[in-house]
C-alpha cells in the first residue's frame, strides 16, 4: 500500500509542475517537429523521415523526463521528507520505487502522445499486435532501467540543482546514437560510438518491430543493455539510500 501512496504522491508533483510536464511530455513533440517539418528533407534514409526518426524520438521522450525523477529524488533526501516518512512507516523500497514508477508512468504518457502526433505527421507501420507488443516491453523495460539510473544519481548529488545536471548526459546520449541518421553516415570515431553505445541497439530493435523484422543482433543487445543499466542503478540507488538515510 505505502509503494501506491508514493507514486501517487511522485506523479502529483512531476504533474503539477509545468517546467517538468514540458521537458517530459512537450518537448520530445517539439523535437519531433523539428525534425520532420525542418530537417527531414535533409536526411537520406531510404524511407520517410517520420518512419526513420519515431521509434528514435520514443527513447528521447524517456530521457527527457529524468531530470525531474532526479531532482524529487533529491529534494526528498535534502529537505528532510525521508525522516518525515520514517516516522510514517514508510518502507525504504517503496520510497525509491515510487520514483522509479511514477518516471515510469510519465514516460507511457509522454511516448504516447508522441507516437499520436507521428500518426499525424504520416507515420505508419507494418507492425502486428504482437509487434506493438514488444515495442510496449522494451519501452517500460527501458523506463524502468532509465528510472532507477536515475533514482541512483539523484541520490548521489549534493543538492536538487545537480541533480538535474547529472542526466543532462543521458538527454544528450540518443543524438548521438542512430536516433536521428544511420550509424553508418557518421564520420570515423562517432559512429563507432554510435553503433557501440546503450541505446543504438534499443532504438534499432524498436524500429525493427516497428517494422515486423526485429533482429537477434538488435534484441539481445537491447535486453542486456536494459537488465545491465536497471541492476547497476537498483543496487547503487539501495546502497547510496542506506547510506544517507
């Protein structure tokens, strides 16, 4: 019951704040318009730009919402609100789940309204129910993954305001990934870092359900990269948690 009353709690606070409903929910469309109506024509991908560049923009909308986990994460541990809810019996787990859920819930609605105005801009997709189904679990397992990173790094800053910095370098990782053009039209050096950083193989088995051919090369990455990113953060979220609290 406590894990409910916090995401509850969480999801008000990122709700009724409008800087972090623009960065987590408006700001992936903007970037998306951007992209199509400005820059599209620009790009060579061999099929419509709004195809290429959505599955990419779906992990752009989950990056761009971690600022504001991170800075609630903070306030919390430096505004003494841990203590006011150790003398409520809150657990430990349900504290920093809460934060991890309600992320989780601000990314659903974010991709959603992402993937509507997609819809409205031409985009269109090959994908079978179960497709779709697979693109819905990479993107809560990349959530969850995202929002527990996120929760550790929250915990390790020393105040709110370098809390926010601290996933500015998770923001900037998908324009520098095959989020936006192919890996391979890249010059030497950051396309070996592009095609070898987390979230290239995350966004290329995205766009491989999206198109009803996901490759094993691009789907066990991803699964990795996503297990790997969620342990490290869980068990150093844990561990930095214990220790401050």
């Amino acid at each position: 019951m406590s894990t409910q009353v916090m995401v509850r709690r969480n999801f008000k606070h990122i709700a009724r704040n409008p800087t972090s409903v623009f960065n987590a929910v408006l700001m992936p469309i903007v970037i998306m318009l951007m992209f199509v109506y400005m820059l599209g024509d620009a790009f060579s991908v061999g099929v419509d730009y709004v195809d290429y560049a959505t599955p990419g923009l779906m992990l752009l909308a989950v990056c761009y919402g971690l600022g504001a986990t991170a800075t609630s994460v903070n306030s919390d541990m430096t505004k003494g609100i841990i203590n006011r809810f150790k003398v409520m019996d809150v657990s430990r787990g349900a504290v920093l789940t809460g934060h991890v859920v309600a992320s989780l819930l601000t990314n659903l609605v974010a991709i959603a309204a992402l993937v509507g105005v997609a819809f409205l801009l031409g985009f269109r997709t090959s994908a079978s129910l179960l497709g779709w189904l697979g693109v819905a679990g990479i993107v809560v397992l990349l959530g969850v993954a995202a929002g527990w990173f996120t929760v550790a790094l929250g915990l390790a800053a020393k105040s709110p305001e370098t809390a926010g910095l601290a996933t500015v370098p998770l923001v900037m990782l998908p324009f520098f990934s095959s989020a936006i053009v192919p890996a391979e039209k890249m010059g030497p050096g950051l396309r070996q870092f592009a095609e070898y950083q987390p979230f290239t193989p995350i966004i290329e088995t995205l766009r491989g359900l999206l198109n009803s051919a996901p490759a094993a090369a691009d789907v066990i990455p991803a699964l990795a990269w996503c297990a790997g990113i969620a342990a490290v953060g869980y068990l150093w979220a844990r561990a930095t948690f214990k220790k401050r609290a």
